[in-house]
C-alpha cells in the first residue's frame, strides 16, 4: 500500500516531457505494429527510456510481437497498473489483461475507458518516448487519441499498393485537420530483394508513395523491404530491431529520424 502511495506521489501529468509517436495506417495488414514494435526497440537501443501502448484494443498483435503472449499486467490498485518490460521497453497491451483466443466485443465508450486508463493509470515512470500503435483505419479511436493527447506526432505507415488508395492518406488528413505534426511516412513491404542475384522485385508496385508524401508535404522516412527475417521474427516475438543485422538497420535509421 505504501509503495502505491508513493508510486502515486511521483506519477506525473500525462506524458510530460514526453515525445509521443503515433503510428497510424489506412487499413490492416500494412506491417503498421511490426513497425510500432520495432520502433521502440530502436529507440530503446539508441539509450532513451520508451513506452510502448497497444491502442488497438481488439485487435492487439504487441504481445505476440514483443514476445510476452501469456504475461499479465498486474495491478498495485485500480490507478496503477504496471507495465510489462521486455527488451528494454514498458509496454502495455490489452492481451496481457485477456487471453489471446478471447474475443473482445466492448462497445466504443468502454474502449475509451482502456485507453484512458492506459495512459494515466499505468506507472510509466519517465518515458524520453511513447509509441502509440493505433488501430488501422480512421475510426473513433484514432481520432479520440489525436484529440486527447496534446502533442504527439504522427507516423504513417503503408505498402506501396496500400498508397494507391485513398484509404492510407486519409487518416494523415484527419490527423492534420486536428493540427498534430506528421513526421513522415514508412513505406513498408516496400521492395524484395532476391538474397542471390541482389535484384529488387516491386511486389506491391512503385511511385504511389511518392505520390502520396507530394500530397500530404511530408518525407518518406524509410523504405522497408519485404524480408522473410522480419515476419519469423516477429511471430516468434523477437523484434528485428533488437540485434544488429541488416534488417534492423531500416528500424535504427527510422528512430533516428524521428529524433531528429
Ligand atoms: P498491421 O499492424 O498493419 O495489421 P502487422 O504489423 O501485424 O500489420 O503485419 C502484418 C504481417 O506482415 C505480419 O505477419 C508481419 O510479420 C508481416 N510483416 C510486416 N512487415 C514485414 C516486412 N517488412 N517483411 C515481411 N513481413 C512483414
């Protein structure tokens, strides 16, 4: 009790001093929480103390990323829930207060609530960053999120084919329309390259994303090629960002863009 009354002394106003990074996309399946994941660790890596909050209640794929399926957060009382460390990161996710083969059918005020309580209800202790892994698409709870924390900055995540839609920029709009900073784009699946000849192969197409960061005036931060490596890893809950290798090198010039 008294370690929760201290611990409720030292929590700060939400996300002081904080740099908050919001990884957004248009819709599912663009690689949006490889990306969050990764992006963590390669912060984490760079020696600043990060958070990581899975915002895609119902859909949450962090535990499974970030190899803690089966942990639980536990809570010191209903204002201080703990969060889960792993690779250097404190993150938190719906799936390590709910059985992963548990469906969740909550309703949109109740999500609100978990998101909430996600940010001022965990000890979060001091975060340089917080990476916040949206849920895909432009619904209720991404635009909750950009109105309610005061400064964040927004990354957008897409396949070359996904830019080709109108779906992958329309939550950067909505994200401009409520004033955040976009610090650019990621376009990942980008290209792959064949590990014998070293020829590139444009699966999912070329340009659309140029196209796209024309028309929301912002960068194109990394191109992350489609690499077997990336997906086994991230199943098995090993984000490639943790060790140096060539494919956590695309991660570590990602995070050192967005510290610049
Ligand atoms: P989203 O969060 O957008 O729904 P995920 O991050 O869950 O997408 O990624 C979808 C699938 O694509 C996962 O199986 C993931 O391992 C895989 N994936 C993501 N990025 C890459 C990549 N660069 N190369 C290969 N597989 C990837």
């Amino acid at each position: 009790q008294r370690l929760a009354q201290n611990m409720e002394k030292e929590k700060k106003p939400l996300f002081e001093n904080t740099h908050v990074i919001v990884v957004g996309s248009g819709k599912g399946g663009v690689g949006k929480s490889t990306v969050s994941a990764n992006l963590a660790v390669a912060l984490g890596k760079l020696g600043y103390k990060v958070g990581l909050i899975d915002a895609d209640v119902l859909g949450f794929s962090i535990p499974r990323l970030m190899g803690i399926v089966g942990q639980k957060s536990y809570a010191l009382n209903e204002h201080m829930i703990i969060p889960i460390e792993k690779y250097g990161i404190k993150v938190i996710s719906m799936g390590n207060f709910a059985d992963e083969d548990t469906p969740l059918i909550w309703r949109g005020p109740l999500l609100g609530n978990v998101l909430e309580q996600f940010m001022n209800d965990v000890y979060w202790g001091d975060l340089d960053y917080m990476v916040l892994d949206l849920p895909p698409g432009t619904g209720d709870v991404p635009l909750t999120i950009m109105q309610k924390i005061p400064e964040q900055n927004f990354i957008l995540v897409t396949t070359p084919q996904s830019s080709a839609s109108h779906v992958a920029g329309r939550i950067a709009h909505m994200a401009k329309k409520v004033n955040i900073d976009i610090i650019g784009i990621v376009e990942n699946m980008s290209y792959f390259e064949c590990p014998d000849c070293h020829k590139r192969y444009n699966i999912f197409g070329e340009g659309e994303t140029e196209k796209l960061s024309k028309e929301l005036s912002t960068d194109i931060l990394v191109k992350i090629p489609i690499d077997i490596q990336v997906r086994e890893k991230s199943d098995t809950g090993m984000p490639v960002a943790f060790e140096d290798s060539k494919q956590s090198k695309y991660y570590t010039d990602l995070a050192k863009k967005v510290v610049e």
